[in-house]
C-alpha cells in the first residue's frame, strides 16, 4: 500500500494548534448557557474551573476528531492498491508528545481543582467548635474569615420525604422554606432522622451529604436575590423527587421581615394551619395530582410521621 507523505511543515502544526486553542478557548467562554445561573460567591470558583476544563475536552476532542476526519480522507485506500501498509515499530516523538501533554493536563487539573476544593474549605477542621464526633468526614466548610460578617447559622433536618429548617439566633424552628439573605455567609448544620439525603441547589453550585447520626456542614455566601429549589441528591425512597423546596434569597430587610412574621407564629400553629397532605392522601402516598410535594405540603407529612412517633 502506497502512504502519501504527511506535511511536516512547522508553520503548518503550529497553526492547526493555535486554531484548536481559540475553539477551546471559545467554547469555554460561551459555556455559561450550559449551567444554571450563579448565586452563590463559591459558584464563580466552580464555574471557573468547569470552564477550564471544557476548553481542554473541546481542544482534545476536535484535535482527535480532526485527526481521524484528515486520515480517513488522506490515507484512504487507492484504486487497484490491495498491498499491505508498511509496519511501524514506536516513534519515539510521538510517544512523549502523547504522553507529555495528557500528564501536564491531568497535573494541571488536579492541582486547580485540589486547590478550589481547598478555597471552599472542603476538610478543614468543622465551624463553630461542636464535636460530634465525626471527625474524617467530608464536608465543605468554608475557612473563618475573622474580618468577614459572621455566619448565620441554620439548623437542617432531612427525613423522608422533607426538608426542616430552624434559625437558632433567631428563636425560629420547624420552618418548610428557606430563607437566605443576600450576601451574608451561612453556615448549615445539617442532620438525617432516617436515611442519607443530600443537600443540592444548582445554583449554589454546592452538594453535601446529610447523613443519619452524624452533623454534616455546607458553608457558603448567597450572591443573587430569588426564587431556586433545593433537591434532595442522594436517592432516599419512594418519594425522593418530591423532596423539593424553595430557597428564597433576599435582602436583609425582607430577610427579617419574614422572620419576625414567622417567630410571631407558634410552631404548633404553623404546624396546624397548613394542609394535611397525610390525612388528605394517606401517608405515604401523596395525592396523584401533586406528584411533587409543595413546600407547605412537606410539614404536613413530618407532622402525621411525628403523630406516629417517628
Ligand atoms: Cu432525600
């Protein structure tokens, strides 16, 4: 078989590689579509790093995918040539080029992202000086920053099929939204009563695990007033896709207007005014008509769990 010869011409590389650097570049600095928006200060870090990596997948896959597609047309079979192509024992070049250049990636890679990992205070020692015991578990708690307004501190409780928060400085528990105010650091102190869920908001960028007899902590810095939902990530049962709630983030006056109407509230009367899906529906089947439960649904069934003495 006859191989045509390939152009070595420096010039000629050195611009199909400068070619692949902006379709790389480019399709990292348009990716912003791919994701939801960023509402949290860690989201930024998150987003900068996906986009990194973005740009080095589009470069390797339009180099290999550039590669074939040249190949396939300069090196096709010619009419009447039956022969055999000439056997090629290892190129030395060849060998470090394709070596090199993936080792210097994966490095880069792994050291950025170590470094973002380290930036959120993933495995640093947990906030607020409570030990239970827990030490060695993976959880994203941001460094203290003594000149920073201190954290607010939220109180999570997940159990199927619900999310249960409290804000401990201010007196108010049994709460089935979130409220977060802009700009403010949080800290979640997050407990299971049953099975391992997991704390999600996509717009956060952030995902912690909640994990029966243990406290897990999701540090972090809402950036972007509005409406976005927390998903429990963690497969958890039955009804684990209606383990949706709404996290509202808002500035600080509407933040603790709505705490104040909130604490006015005894918790046994929220409890009581909202509308028993368990009665309603039967526990633990919720109404077909609300295949996910709403946010006001979810005390509901934490309260017929409770009347059983779960
Ligand atoms: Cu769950």
């Amino acid at each position: 078989m006859r191989i045509p010869r390939i152009n070595q011409n420096w010039s000629y590389i050195v611009s199909c590689g400068a070619l692949l650097a902006l379709a790389g570049g480019w399709f990292a600095l348009t990716s912003g579509w791919l994701m939801p928006v960023e509402a949290s200060k860690e989201s930024v870090q998150i987003d900068d790093l996906f986009r990194w990596m973005l740009g080095f997948a589009a470069v390797i896959f339009l180099g290999v995918q550039g590669v074939l597609i040249y190949a396939a047309f300069a090196f096709r079979r010619v009419k009447g040539d039956n022969g055999d192509g000439p056997h090629i024992h290892g190129d030395i070049k060849l060998e470090i080029f394709w070596t090199l250049i993936p080792t210097v990636l994966v490095l880069y890679l792994a050291i950025y992202s170590f470094d973002v990992f380290q930036q959120l205070g993933a495995g640093s020692p947990m906030w607020g000086g409570h030990d239970h015991g827990d030490a060695g578990l993976p959880r994203i708690v941001a460094p203290i920053d003594k000149s920073a307004v201190p954290p607010l501190k939220i109180e999570v409780q997940a159990m199927q099929f619900a999310w249960i928060f409290a804000y401990p400085s201010k007196k108010v528990e049994g709460m089935a939204e979130l409220h977060l105010p802009v700009g403010q650091p949080v800290v979640l102190e997050m407990k299971s009563n049953d099975v391992i869920h997991a704390f999600w908001v996509p717009e956060f960028r952030l995902k912690q695990d909640v994990i029966p007899g243990r406290t897990t902590n999701l540090s972090f810095t809402p950036t972007r007033p509005g409406k976005y939902q927390l998903r429990c990530a963690e497969l958890c049962g039955p009804y684990h896709g209606g383990m949706v709630v709404d996290v509202y983030v808002e500035d600080q006056k509407s933040f603790d207007k709505w705490l104040t109407s909130q604490a006015a509230v005894p918790s046994a009367t929220r409890l009581a005014q909202l509308p028993d899906l368990a009665t309603t529906a039967g526990y633990p089947v919720p109404a077909a008509t609300t295949p996910v439960l709403r946010s006001d649904q979810t005390l509901a069934v934490v309260r017929h769990l409770r009347s059983q003495g779960q």
